[in-house]
C-alpha cells in the first residue's frame, strides 16, 4: 500500500521575494521579536552541540574545518547536523543533477563529515529537510544506509520521531523534523521517510517527556522562510504552539542565514543556526554558528564563517577574518545578539 505525502513549499507571495531576499537578505523585525542575550545563565555539566546546514559546494568539493573550530565541536558530549541534500547512489542513480536540486556523492558525504573532526558515534546526522525527496525514496533510503553505515547516528527518520541522547544521567529527545518539501513522497506505508510536520504538529510531547524520562525535549527544526534573519508570524506562533506542546527548546535551520534566540511561550528558540558550510555566495550566508546547550539549561554560541578562496572552502571562527569583514560580522551579531558572541 502507498502512503502519497504532497510537497509543502513557500506561499506565492515568499517566491517572489525569494530572488530578492537571496541577494540581499533583510535584517527587518516586523514583529519586533526581542532577541534574548547570549551567554544566558549557568554554563555547566554535559554539552550538547548544534550547528545549522551542510551543504555540497557547487564544484563538488567541501569545507575544511580550521583546528579552533575543530576543537569546539570536539569537545562537545553530543554534535547534531544537517545533512543538507541526499546521498546519492551511482549505481541505481543515472539521470543529471540540475537546478535547485541538491546532491552529494558518496565520497563527498565523506568528506564533509569528517571534516568535522567529531566521533561519528556521538555525531547525529539529521536527513529531515526540503531536499530529503528531491530523488524519490530509493536515494533518500541510500542516503541513511550510507551515513550510517559510515558510524554516524542518524536522525529525522519516520517513525522514530524522538530520538534520545543518552550523556550519563542526563537525557535529552531530540525531535528533528521538516517544514518544507520540496517534492512529494510516494512509498509504501512502512518505508522509512523523513519526518514531517504532520508527524509533530498536535503531538503531546509533555506526555512523551515523562514517558521517556526526559530532562530537555528539544525540536531540531528545518522551518522558516530562508535569508531573513528574523521570525515571521506563521514560525513564531508555531514555536509557542509547540512549546505549549512541551518541547523546551527549538534550535532552526533553513534560513541559510543566522537568526536570534527568543523566548517561545514558557521555552526558548534559536530560530536559526545558518549555513555551517553552504554554497550561497554572500557574506551574510557564510556567517553561522555553533550553539551550546548545557545540562543545567544554559546556552552560549560561537560564532563561525566559511571562508572562500584558491585554497578552497574553509570555516574558521570570526577572528581570524581580515578587519574589514570580521567587523562586519560583528555589526550583524549584535543585530541579532543584545550581546554579541565573543569571537
């Protein structure tokens, strides 16, 4: 039996914009959403970390990883990611890759994982994003054989919708999910896909808390409308319902550019952690960041840019941008931070 899911994407007017925004991404607020301080409150015990989109570079390479930047993610406990397009198998897979579709090689997949420098086994690889059925259900199902097979933990696969991450006595559910869609699905009910909205949407996560012994529920969310900075109304109300659903924490990606933390009803949000390495051109979408989230509630964030160059693609921390640009980085962090991240 088929189990047919549509596609979800932007409202017409947010595709017009789209070219626009792409170019100049806007730091408008209409909401007037406030952005919260960051480092905010105790930064102790085990560490969780989260950095926003991997993506395959246009001339088929991949980010390298500068050691500063290396060390952060390796002394983090747990690193969540996205694995921003599917991997692709060349032996069922023949036809071009063209347009907005996005595609890495086995080999590249590879590659840009461990350029991370992370324990694979302590690595959770989300796969539940706007690309996951661009090349149907066999590809999406190879994409999750393969990383795994490479020792990676895989997460934001239907139906195992809370995934939870044991770090000693601390436990946290990670729930990864998908907004978008950019293509529709269509395969048999049982198949592994990847998790949606209407898998999260409605769901009573206070019970799910308790029935799994849970310190933090925290939602990994591809959401939002891409290259704004800031939260829309549809993305801040939904971040308040699943907050009274009882998620405590909501961390973004998507957006390709960075966002703030904000409150959300009686929890937190990072509405979005940018591109840790992505293929958009502009300064803005090179900038992202690394979040941290402790064991007694607190969250710090370092900043990171991929540099572009005849060395290759490269991400490094702020400081060690020439003048000009990390100054520029800086103005936009304290756009989006009353108090800007140290570099």
């Amino acid at each position: 039996m088929s189990c047919p899911l549509p596609a979800y994407t932007y409202p017409l007017w947010e595709k017009v914009l789209w070219p626009l925004h792409l170019l100049f991404p806007t730091t408008r607020n209409p909401l007037g959403v406030r952005a919260l301080p960051l480092p905010r409150g105790n930064l102790r015990g085990k560490v969780v970390g989260f950095i926003g989109d991997i993506m395959p570079l246009p001339d088929g390479s991949t980010a390298q990883v500068d050691d500063g930047v290396k060390a952060v993610l390796r002394g983090l406990d747990a690193l969540v990611c996205n694995l921003e397009a599917p991997v692709l198998d060349d032996a069922t897979y023949d036809r071009p890759v063209r347009g907005i579709k996005l595609a890495f090689s086995r080999d590249l997949a590879r590659r840009a994982l461990e350029a991370l420098g992370t324990d694979p086994g302590r690595t959770y690889v989300c796969v539940a994003n706007n690309h996951a059925a661009d090349y149907g259900p066999v590809q999406f199902q190879h994409t999750v054989d393969y990383v795994r097979s490479l020792g990676y933990q895989m997460i934001g696969i239907w139906p195992d919708t809370v995934r939870v991450i044991e770090l000693g006595a601390l436990r946290i559910g990670l729930v990864p999910w998908t907004h978008w869609m950019n293509r529709g699905w269509n395969a048999s009910c049982d198949a592994p896909r990847p998790v949606i909205r209407t898998d999260v949407l409605g769901k009573d996560f206070s019970s799910t808390k308790a029935t799994l012994k849970l310190d933090y529920l925290v939602g990994y969310s591809h959401w939002q409308f891409e290259f704004k900075h800031f939260p829309r109304r549809p993305f801040v109300e939904l971040a308040e319902q699943l907050t009274r659903a009882g998620m405590d924490v909501n961390v973004g990606s998507h957006a390709h550019v960075l966002g703030p933390m904000t409150v959300a009803g009686n929890g937190v949000q990072h509405c979005s952690l940018g591109n840790f390495v992505g293929l958009h051109p502009g300064w803005a979408m090179r900038l992202g960041g690394i979040m941290r989230m402790y064991g007694d509630g607190g969250f710090d964030m370092i900043p990171t840019f991929m540099t572009r160059g005849t060395g290759g693609a490269r991400v490094t921390s702020i400081d060690q941008l020439p003048s000009r640009l990390r100054d520029r980085c800086m103005r936009r962090l304290k756009i989006l931070f009353p108090r800007a991240p140290k570099s």
